[in-house]
C-alpha cells in the first residue's frame, strides 16, 4: 500500500501525541492508540512516489489555503479529520467482520474499539484547540458543531447500513451520500471557514468536498468487485450490495435478477458463483453507468471548487484529487 506523506504522517502524530501528554494518559494506552493510528496512516494516500502529492487529510488546509489562509491555519482540523477517518475505518472493518491490523489479532476486537474510542476523544480535543490559533469562539463552536452533526448523521445511516442486506440503487447512493460525501465536506467547509466568513464560498468549498466524497464511494464500490493484495472482494465478504451490484439487480429483467441474487447468495463459499457474479455485473453495464456517474460528480466538484477559489498552487492539488479520485470517468 502507498505511504503517507512523511511530513504529514509526523504532523498527525506530534499533534496528537501533544494532547495524550497534556490529558495525562496512561502510557500503556498511548502506545496502542500510537500504533494504531501509525498502521492506519498509509489509507490517507493514493501516491507511492510522491512525498509532495497532496492525500485526504490534505483537505482543509489546501482549502483553507485555496480561500486565501495559510494551511498550517487547519492543522488541529486536518488532524481531528483523520483521527475520525481512521477510526471510522476501523470501526467499520469491525463490524463488517473483516481483518483490521495487527494489532486486532493481537489485542482482540473489544480492545481495538476500545483504543478507536480514544482517537474519538483525542479528536475532540484536537478541535479545542482552535481557539488556541486565534480562532474566533463563534466560528470554532460553528467547526465542531458541524463535526458532531455530520458525525452523528454518519452512525445512523451506518445503523442502517447493518442491518440492510438487499440494499436497492437508491438506498446505495443515499448511503454515499450520508457517510462519505458528507464527511468529505465536512472537511472542506472546515478548512475554508478558518479564514472566510462568506458562508457561499464556504458552502461552495463543501459542494468540491461532497462530489470528492461521492467519487472516493464510486472508485471503493467499483474497485471493490475485485479481491486484491490478499483481500476479499465485495462478492466474497457477502455483505450488503454496492453501487455496482445494485445497479445491476435494477436493470437485468427479472430471470436475471434471480439468477444474480443467487449468484450473489453463493459467492462467499462458491468461486463459480463469484466468478458468473462478476460477468453478470460487468454485463449489465454497471461499470459504464458509473463512469458516466464519476465523471459528472468530478465535474460538478470542479465547477464548485472554481466558484469558490481563484488560480493557486492549493487549488491545483484540490483539482488533482478529483482526478485521482475519479479513475473511471478519467481515460
């Protein structure tokens, strides 16, 4: 897997071992949320070669740089973002019944939910900190409402996602919509409204993350009919439908459907099964309609993010993910 940017992984890591030496925890408990947080590091990169490329807990500086700031401006807010992404991550390999780290075969489940619970807290502090970088009180309380808003709105769409099984197209994309889409804008509102008080441009630089967030939900959903580097595919975990299967469970006609949901019931114990799943889901066009979808969501972010911030370097790297996000709507 690629690795995190060097200057931004130690970033990450003084920021939050700082606030673990201010709140006096026990150091038994700091060592495994630090190794927790250092095996985690390397999902916030798609780039391998590039120590400079920019990666997604990027996103509120290069927006707050991108709005007229200077990025070290969104530090606490970069780092209470990934705090939450990688906990979200872990909490959702988890309850998905997947392998997590090392550590989990370690430690067991209950502890690393546990240590995640603590990089939870730990990113609350880190948002108690913008007061201290000359943030007014109003717009600080307004960063860590919107955190606690979205945050919560993502527990109960993934509720939600436990329990569905059979999930329909719609009810897929409402999910990408709730979870990802809004946790990228999140971080982009954030990092803009440390320097802009222009509630437009800021809901414009939330309009970039949102598109961000739903082609980061297409590119996993697409990637994820295919098992790789050792890890089991979509069709093989057995889980809830994605974009991908859904679609084609919306337009096959009815003796296909049947044929794809037993397919689809198969797969976790049957290669053949998986396998006539995998062509039956190529078949139906579900990678073309989410190229379509790619490209007008990378489109639809570019148009967002060039309303709300004038020709820089910052927004050159904003540009450049979308087009890393968007592979398939990219050729």
């Amino acid at each position: 897997m690629a690795q995190f940017p060097v200057d931004q992984g130690e970033s990450i890591v003084t920021h939050v071992a700082a606030v673990w030496v201010e709140a006096g925890v026990e150091p038994a408990y700091t060592a495994a949320m630090h190794s927790l947080l250092l095996s985690l590091l390397p999902l916030a990169t798609m780039v391998p070669d590039l120590i400079d490329s920019p990666s997604w807990p990027s996103l509120a500086g290069l927006c707050c740089e991108s709005a007229g700031g200077m990025r070290q401006r969104a530090e606490w807010i970069e780092t209470a973002w990934y705090l939450l992404y990688a906990a979200a991550h872990l909490l959702d390999s988890i309850e998905d019944e997947e392998d997590t780290t090392d550590l989990a075969d370690q430690l067991g489940a209950g502890a690393v939910i546990n240590v995640t619970t603590g990089l939870i807290i730990t990113a609350n502090f880190a948002l108690n900190a913008l007061e201290d970088l000359g943030v007014d009180w109003r717009t600080a309380q307004t960063i860590r409402n919107d955190f606690c808003r979205v945050g919560l709105k993502m527990c109960a769409v993934q509720h939600a996602d436990l329990v569905l099984r059979e999930t329909t197209l719609e009810e897929c994309w409402q999910v990408a919509e709730a979870k990802s889409a809004a946790f990228f804008a999140l971080a982009c509102r954030a990092g803009a409204r440390m320097v802009s008080q222009d509630a437009g441009r800021i809901d414009r630089f939330g309009e970039y993350g949102r598109h961000l967030g739903i082609l980061v939900q297409i590119g996993d959903d697409a990637g994820g009919l295919w098992s790789a580097a050792g890890e089991p595919g979509d069709l093989v975990t057995g889980r809830r439908w994605t974009l991908p299967m859904a679609y084609a469970m919306k337009v096959l006609p009815a003796q296909a459907r049947n044929q794809l949901r037993h397919c689809l019931q198969a797969a976790p114990t049957d290669a053949a099964a998986e396998a006539e799943a995998h062509q039956r889901i190529i078949e139906s066009g579900a990678l073309v309609y989410l190229a379509i979808e790619s490209e007008r969501h990378r489109r639809q972010a570019e148009t967002a993010l060039c309303a709300a911030a004038p020709p820089s370097s910052a927004r050159d790297k904003l540009l450049w993910l979308l087009d890393k996000a968007a592979p398939l709507g990219r050729t």
